[in-house]
C-alpha cells in the first residue's frame, strides 16, 4: 500500500467531506423526534413482554410448590 503524506491525506478528507450531503435543521430534528418516539414506544412493549413472561414463570413455579 502507499504511504500518503499528512497534507496529502488532509486534502483526502476534505475532498471526501464536501460530497456528503447533510441534514438541514429540519430533518435532524424531526430524525430526532421519531428516534425518541420510537425509543418510548419500544420500552413500553418491552415492559408489557417482561411483566406477562414474569407472570407466566410465577404461575408455573407455583404449580410446582
């Protein structure tokens, strides 16, 4: 492999950043909103799943005791 030169490589980085294309305001906002809606959503399923597959396992061990 090459070696590149610090300078060559920073010029590498620049290059390679100005095609990405960035989110307006806009879009990392309301990206952030759904992600944090999203995140409240999936705990609550994910509470509701614990607390019946907990009731489950109580009610078998208590048909062993």
């Amino acid at each position: 492999m090459a070696k590149t030169n610090p300078a060559e490589f920073v010029r590498q980085i620049r290059n390679e950043m100005s095609k990405v294309t960035w989110p307006t305001r806009k879009e990392a906002t309301v990206t952030t909103v759904m992600v944090c809606i999203m995140a409240a959503i999936m705990s609550i399923f994910f509470l509701f799943v614990d607390k019946g597959l907990a009731f489950i396992i109580e009610q078998i061990l208590k048909i062993g005791s």
